[in-house]
C-alpha cells in the first residue's frame, strides 16, 4: 500500500482498472476526474472494443486491450501478462471498479428464466448471480485503495437475500471498510430516471468516513420508481441499517434536467418519413451538423466540450429505427403516452382508414385483416404495457435499458413532428457520453452499450469523492494490515 499512496503523492493519477466494463462508462467518469485507466475487462467484443477505443486509441497493445475476455477464464496474472503490466501484482492498481451483469438480479431477468425453465426459483440458479465473487477475488488479489459497485437495486433483494451485504462481509475480511446506497441519476443533473446501487469501499490504511455525493437537484419520482426502491428496501432495517446509507433529498434543489434540455441542439432527424432511410446495417460514423451552433444549456456545452471528447461542428451515430407501421401513431401520441394509449390511438386510425375506405369485416374480411395488421401493433395490451412509452420534453427520460439493442419504443421521441425513437447519439445524450465518445459496431451493438452502462457523469461524482477520501484519509504513518 505504501507504493500506491507514494505515487498518489508524487502526483501521479489514480490506476483504475475496469471489471465488467462495458464499453467504459464508469471509466470515462473516472477518467475526468484525473485518473489513469490501466485496463479493463469485458465479454461482449462490440463493447471492449468501444472501451479500447476511447481510452487506449492508437496504443502500441490496442487489439490486446480491444480483446474480450471473460471474467471466469482470467485471472489478474493473465490480464496483467497480456497488457505487460509488469512489477508485483498487488502494487499496480489502486482502484477497481465494475458492475457485475445485473439480469440474475433484476425482477424482469428473472420473470425471463421463470418463462424458459417453469420455475420460479430459477433465477437462484443463474450462474451470472455469482459473477461479483468473481470481482472480490480480484480485490483479494490486487489490494487496491478503494473500489466501486455498480448493479441493480434488486442486488438488495435477491431472493429474500441482500447481496450487498454479503459483498461488505468479505470486504471487511479482506481489510476494507465499505458503504452503500441506491442513487437516482435525476437528482444529479442527469437527463434521466436511472436508480442503480452504488457500494464503496475503501482500504483500513485510510481514515476517514465513506460519503456518496450530495443531490444537486429534485424530482417526485414516477409511483413505479418508488415502488421498485421499496421492494429493493424491503428486508433491510433502516433504523439498524448495516452497511446501507439513506439518500437525504432536498425539495428545494432546482429541477432536474429534461429530455429536451439534453437533446434539443441535436440534428433533426426525418428521413425515415421518405424513402430515403433503408433498412439494413445502419453505420454510427457519418457525420451531422448540430441544430444549433452553440449549446443552448451546460449540459449541451459539457456533451460538446468534455475533455478529450470534443466533438467538432456536428455529431455521428444519427441513426434510429426504420418502423413505418408506427410512425402514425408515434405523431398521435401524447406526452407519457404507452402501450395501451398507443393502441386505443391506433384503432381510431384504423377506424378512420376502414371508414375511408368503406371497407368492414362483413363486406371484405381479407382486406379488413391486412389493413389491420398494417396499422395495429401486434402486442399483447396486457402483457406488454410498458414496452412503448413517449417521452416528455420537460421531464427526464426514464431509464434505457440494454433492450434497447432489440428495440427503442420505450424511448418515442417528444417531437411528433420527426415521429420516431430515439437514435444511438440521443441515447448516449441522456447516458452522458460525450459527444465525441465511439461506439464499435452497427447500431444495435451501440444501443445496447449504453443501455448497460452507468452513467459517466455519475460516475465523475463518484469517483471524486473516493479520491478526496483517498487524499484526506492519507495518515501519517502506515499500518502494516494483511489482506486474507
């Protein structure tokens, strides 16, 4: 340990390495806050190439750092060889950080095993449950400073049982203190609803108390939220709360940022209302003038001039989705809008074109059966009410997911008048990526990129309380703890 907080000393940055990557949300924010991405580990190859190209672009051992591997199959050793990382394995990396695969966790994951196997056990079962033992042998084995977890808040309610906590009692044996929390992106100056749990932990060599950042703005979150949140709570005592700390929110604090606060310099998109836009392979690198000149907010100037990811005078990965049976409907509906409002407002437009067209399912069966299915969603109202919702301009967005690599209804764009969902850069606008952050692969490898990563902005917030925790904890002599 005294190595590392030698080299912190002499003002060297922070060496982060990066489990379950991505393709480096959580990298990018620590980037910003003046830390060095060592390397990182990732499975999805789309996504480690992303990640190897906005941090380790034109390095010597790029395809090294572009390879994907599983977390299962390498050991730190074998990163560290692949990446010539060479001196003592326990002195190179003073921070880890990650998020271990959240569909084990989530309740819609587990309703999905529930479906294949017939069990409603089954998800007890899944093998990505276990996957964070596989981040603690790396914390056993390298001893950094400090870490950072990411996941779902259902990890709180796994099954009756709090993973977290679990987490904090091998931390702990290795010589850890650590805190959690659950934080939600809006009350942070993020243009989106995104609750995720958050654990620090932070070596015994430094002092000092672990704090999560402090909200900067308000909002009553949507009933389905909080709703999600209790269930998270349900088995945790907040008056004897273990390693779980409370979020304390503000009424008073601004409003958060909107949807259209984020995304309203960004190109118009039209195309796909002509013959123009084809389907096939959509390609993320043309680029596109901005809307307007100049950002109109901070939030635009910030997703402009981040550092190091500065966009010129336009934007590429403008593409969306080719859906013309939708567009129709997407005009019709209003703000907030979901599935079974989509689909009330598509009869009255079937109404309007059988009326139109003198056309009953009396007098003309067949011709009534494909007008229908040209206009009416095939979806299940009951089944599927949530999977189509449009977004409102003066809210935030609510939370992309990583199906939007399958499909973007959740995410209908405000405009009416562009009628679609949303495209790979708005996506990346309401994650926080900057606008000069690549994304490998076509579109729907991009899409899902970002619906699984955190958020960098949060990140940036996180990162700079560890290291303030870092550099105050600092005491002036060493102790000599022995990791287990």
């Amino acid at each position: 340990m005294q190595l590392k907080i030698d080299r912190f000393r002499n003002g060297d940055g922070l060496r982060v390495l990066d489990l379950f990557s991505g393709c480096g949300g959580l990298s990018l924010g620590f980037r910003k806050a003046g830390c060095e991405i060592i390397g990182n580990v990732e499975l999805d190859q789309e996504a480690a190439r992303s990640h190897a190209l906005n941090f380790h672009k034109g390095h010597k051992l790029f395809e090294q750092y572009a390879k994907s591997r599983n977390i299962e199959d390498t050991s730190p050793a074998d990163l560290f060889r692949d990446l010539e990382i060479t001196g003592p394995i326990d002195q190179q990396i003073d921070i880890i950080i990650g998020g271990p695969p959240c569909q084990a966790f989530t309740r819609i994951g587990r309703a999905k095993l529930r479906e294949i196997n017939g069990d409603a056990q089954a998800f007890l079962n899944d093998s990505r449950s276990q996957l964070y033992r596989r981040y603690l042998e790396y914390v056993r084995v390298l001893r950094p400073m400090a870490i950072l977890m990411e996941n779902v808040p259902d990890m709180l309610n796994y099954g009756g049982t709090n993973i977290a906590e679990f987490v904090c009692h091998d931390l702990e044996q290795y010589g850890y203190h650590c805190k959690y929390t659950l934080l939600n992106t809006a009350f942070f100056g993020l243009p989106q609803m995104r609750e995720r749990m958050f654990l620090i932990a932070v070596h015994n060599t430094f002092q000092g108390e672990i704090s999560f950042p402090a909200p900067t703005r308000y909002i009553e979150l949507p009933r389905g939220y909080n709703g999600s949140r209790n269930v998270a709570l349900k088995h945790i005592d907040l008056n004897n709360p273990g390693h779980f700390e409370a979020l304390q929110l503000d009424a008073n604090l601004p409003a958060p940022v909107s949807a259209e606060e984020a995304l309203s310099d960004l190109p118009i998109i039209m195309e796909h209302l002509t013959s123009k836009m084809k389907r096939g392979i959509k390609k993320l690198n043309t680029d596109r003038a901005y809307l307007l000149s100049d950002p109109a907010n901070n939030y635009q100037h910030l997703m402009r001039n981040w550092p190091g990811y500065q966009a010129s005078t336009g934007v590429t990965a403008n593409v969306t989705r080719i859906l013309p049976r939708d567009y129709q409907i997407f005009r019709i509906m209003e703000p907030g809008d979901q599935y079974p409002q989509a689909i009330e407002r598509a009869e009255r437009l079937l109404a309007a074109k059988l009326l139109e067209m003198n056309i009953t399912a009396d007098n003309d069966p067949e011709v009534h059966k494909q007008i229908r299915k040209s206009i009416i969603p095939p979806y299940d109202v009951g089944k599927f009410p949530n999977k189509w919702r449009k977004m409102e301009s003066n809210q935030p967005a609510r939370t992309l997911m990583a199906h939007l690599g399958k499909d973007c209804y959740s995410h209908i764009h405000y405009d009416s008048d562009q009628a679609r969902t949303i495209t790979v850069r708005e996506a990346a606008r309401l994650q926080s990526f900057p606008d000069g952050f690549e994304f490998s692969g076509a579109m729907n490898a991009a899409f899902r990129q970002i619906g699984n990563a955190v958020p960098p902005l949060m990140a940036e917030k996180l990162a700079d309380k560890i290291i303030n925790l870092i550099r105050t904890g600092i005491p002036c002599q060493i102790p000599n703890f022995q990791m287990m």
